[in-house]
C-alpha cells in the first residue's frame, strides 16, 4: 500500500477552482520546506490529498519528489499530475504544512463509490450523517 500526503489547500475555495488550476503547469508543483523522510513510500503510487475549507475533497497523483537547494535554502518540490480526483468529503482540522496519510486513512474516491454526480455539499452532508 503506498503512503500519501496531506496538505491544506490555500487560496482555493473549492474542487471546480483546483481543477483549474491544476490544467495550468505552474500548480502542478508544490513547494514545502521539509522533505518528507519516506519520500521513495509516496512516489510509488501516492497521492496528495487536498483539504479545501476544512474537508478533504480531492486528491492529486504524485510523479515525483525532489529536494533542491542545500542547508537553509533548501526546500521540498512535489510534482503532481494535472488530474485531480474528487474524494468523499472527510472533515479534517486545519494544520501547518504536511501530514502523511496512510492507505488505511483515505478517503474513497467517488468514482469508485459511484456518486460523481452527486453535489458535493449533499454528499457532505450524508458523509457526516454516517450514511455514506
């Protein structure tokens, strides 16, 4: 099972606008501070799930993982692929930075559940009512 990130999504105020964003080459890399230490677990078939507006709503593939610079001024590079893949929503608390997520942990896609069309504040609201 690979290992994911996690990480708040700023500025986005929901999954239509990250998909816009995402078509566009200069979101698909996210920069962080810190490298994550099981890099090589993420990159073989992990995904970075975003929380927009206090929930997990969608998830990005990663293609690869790379520290550039040295000392102080290194930072962490996260190539995503453009596709974004809605998730069933997951209330999540805000946090700095990244968490990993395990397999375990995730949220399914819609797609796989089966409710794409569903609207997402429905399909929120009956993941809360533990009827999803």
């Amino acid at each position: 099972m690979p290992l994911h990130m996690i990480k708040l999504c700023v500025g986005v105020s929901d999954v239509e606008t990250l998909e816009r964003n995402a078509a566009r080459s200069d979101w698909r890399i996210v920069h962080t501070r810190m490298s994550p230490k099981r890099a090589a677990e993420i990159e073989d078939g992990g995904s970075l799930y975003w929380v927009i507006k206090g929930t997990v709503a969608c998830r990005q593939p990663i293609l690869d993982i790379t520290t550039v610079g040295e000392g102080k001024a290194s930072r962490c590079e996260i190539k995503l692929e453009s596709r974004v893949i809605r998730t069933a929503p997951l209330a999540r608390r805000p946090f700095q930075g990244w968490r990993y997520l395990e397999h375990r942990d995730c949220p399914v896609d819609l797609t796989s559940a089966g409710a794409t069309d569903l609207p997402p504040d429905l399909v929120r609201e009956l993941r809360e009512l533990g009827a999803w």
